[in-house]
C-alpha cells in the first residue's frame, strides 16, 4: 500500500536524470524514510534532493538514504519498491508544486531513536571502542567486550548484536576475525564495523573489495553519530554537500572576480602552488584522481580545468571520464601535454597546455578562453 506522501515522492522524482528507483522503509520510525537509488555522482544526487524539496522540508530530506548499485545488507530487508498507477500520477500532478519553495535554514542535527537499547560487540581490549559506543548508544546500550577475536566469533554467533565494532588487525590479522565469522554466519558477518588508523585505511579498502566483503569501515577517530547512522542503515551514509544557488539580484561577494582553477594531474610542481597562494586573484585547486576530481569540480563549477592527457582511472583516461559527468564544462578544458607533444584529438578542446605548468601559463589560458573562438591578440 502506496500512501499519498509515498506517491509524491514518486511523482516528484520520476523524471528526474540519473533516479533509479524509489523505497519506502519500514520498522524505523522517525529514522529513515525513504532510499533513493541513483546512478554515480553527486551529481545525480543532487538533482534528486531538489526534487523531494517540492513535497518533503529539508530536515525530512534528511531522514532519505541516497544510494549507488546495491541496498545495504541490513536494510534490504525492511524495503519495499515504490510504484504509482496513471490515476495515482495524476491526482500527484493536481497537488505537488511545480517548483521548488523557497530552501529554509539549515535543519537542526538528527537524533537518534531507536525501539530498543542498542546492543554492541566490541572485539578486543580498545577503550575507544567502549567509549564511543557509550557516546553513541547512550547508558541503556548493552555493551559486550570480547578481548581475543578467537573467542569473540562464538560470541557473535549464540548472541543477537546490531553492531560488532573491531580493529582492521583484529578482522584481517593472524586471527582473521572477519574471513572466520562470513564462513560461518553471513548475515551476523554484515553488521561488522571496521575500525582502522589512517595508515591502515588502504590496506583495509583493498582487503574488502578483493573478497567481496560490504562491510563499513570508519577511521579514528570516531563520530559518534557516524556510528549512529551505521546502526540504523547498515552502511556508512556519506552527508552530501547540496548547493544552494544565491537569489537572483543578491549582492556579489566580496571574492567574486576570484578564479577558480582545478588541476587534475599526479605531478603539480610545488613551486606552483606557492606561487598561486600569492595572488589574490587566482584559486587553484589539485587532484590527483578522477575522484578527487570529481569533488572538486561538484564543490564549485571551476574557469578553468587543467587535465593530464595521460592521467588514467583503470583502463580510461580520466579526461574523458569528467567529460562524461560534467559535459557542459568541456569548452572549459585544457589538456596537460609534454612539451612539444602532439595533442590528443579532443573534441571540445581548444588547445592545450605544455609542462611545466606556472602562474604565467594559467593565466594566459584562461584568458585565451575568456576570447571568442577566432580571436587573436
């Protein structure tokens, strides 16, 4: 049974680029809502979020989980697929706004309420661990230490936990905690929470993907409400930065002839970036990845961005991998070659850029696309 409010959000998103699905939650109430299920890219996500602003406040958007590819394993089960009839879609169309209302303040924090005490397993002898389960669950969480993860495996299997809290050494180390619990019970498996140092994070991501393991991983130190939501989703849900585009007519701020360059390559020379620091004028932003990449053209739509030609993510160059997801900013790309070097056919592009990069070259290049196209100096 669809109720009116789940047939908005439907309607709402429907035809929305990159929204997969929509489902309704059950057994958490006051919690999470809604999940959405998108394509890749925050980009994607945010058109949604804009979406449910028409029939949702932004401090209910909050209590909607937006996820890629699968459903986390805890929440699969309490999820039922959202679908609307013709007569449904239309009664939506006479009561839904067309547009988006006015976006309010920024909503207050979430608490977290749950129908019963939390229960944790906490592996191994980690006061951090202890102590952020009591800040987390409060008092009445029920809180189970197991110092050798050898023991603690038959523990997880005869007791019911929401959460089974353990070091990445203790999951992965001589004693395999985790291998040892997915062989044996897969479920209970799932709702294991990795804690690893930051060094250890790598390492730990590595391990998860080569034996297919979808559990969280949190770096020390803890968030408390990180963990919360951990618990009640079964997977670590990422807070999505949405803009919010200025009213029109409003004021310029006081930075706003400042422009914004993103450099996408593995080897910035130094020198570059102090030179930059100097210079009011010019912002530039590096990234060494397609996914860093990716943040920091979401964070705010860059004058200029400086791509190696040679820079791959797998097999791709990751040029074309932010052509893919931000096309309308193709006209504003540059290719980093060696010098000399005979450029890449690259549609869109102007030109490109010779190593090594300067402040010089930069500002030359954007003023070259400041230019109609023909124009010469």
């Amino acid at each position: 049974m669809v109720t009116p409010r789940e047939v908005d959000v439907v309607f709402v998103l429907e035809n929305v680029a990159g929204v997969r699905a929509a489902y309704g939650v059950s057994g958490s109430p006051g919690e999470l809502e809604l999940a959405v299920e998108v394509d890749h890219g925050p980009r994607h996500v945010a058109a949604a979020h804009y979406a449910l602003l028409r029939v949702l406040r932004r401090d209910e958007c909050r209590r909607v989980l937006f996820f890629e590819t699968f459903l986390p394993p805890l929440l699969a089960a309490r999820v039922r697929r959202l679908t609307i009839s013709d007569e449904e879609r239309e009664a939506a169309r006479a009561r839904v706004p067309t547009t988006t209302p006015a976006l309010s303040e920024e909503a207050p924090s979430r608490s977290f309420r749950t129908t019963h005490a939390v229960s944790a397993l906490i592996v191994g002898s980690d006061s951090e661990l202890y102590a952020v389960g009591l800040t987390a669950f409060g008092v009445a969480a029920r809180r189970v230490v197991e110092p050798g993860p050898l023991a603690a495996v038959p523990t997880a299997l005869r007791e019911t936990f929401d959460v089974i809290l353990c070091t990445a050494r203790a999951a992965f180390g001589p004693e395999r905690f985790l291998y040892d619990l997915r062989a044996r019970n897969a479920l209970v498996a799932s709702r294991v929470v990795i804690v690893a140092e930051k060094a250890e994070v790598e390492r730990t991501l590595q391990e998860l993907d080569a034996h297919g393991f979808f559990n969280s991983c949190l770096v020390r130190p803890i968030d408390p409400e990180l963990l919360r939501d951990v618990v009640r989703t079964g997977c670590v849900v990422l807070p999505f930065a949405i803009p919010v585009p200025p009213a029109r007519g409003s004021p310029r701020s006081s930075n706003a002839e400042l422009r914004r360059v993103v450099v996408v390559d593995d080897d910035v020379p130094p020198r570059l970036l102090a030179r930059s620091s100097e210079d009011d004028s010019l912002e530039i932003v590096t990234a060494a990845s397609a996914w860093e990449a990716l943040d920091a053209i979401a964070s705010r739509p860059p004058a200029l961005i400086l791509c190696s030609s040679s820079l791959r993510a797998g097999t791709t160059l990751v040029y074309r991998l932010l052509w893919d997801a931000y096309p309308e900013l193709k006209s504003r790309f540059l290719l980093i070659v060696p010098p000399g070097a005979v450029v890449p056919p690259a549609a869109g592009t102007r030109t490109a850029i010779e190593r090594p990069l300067s402040v010089a070259s930069i500002r030359a290049a954007l003023s070259s696309l400041d230019r109609p196209r023909g124009e010469t100096t």
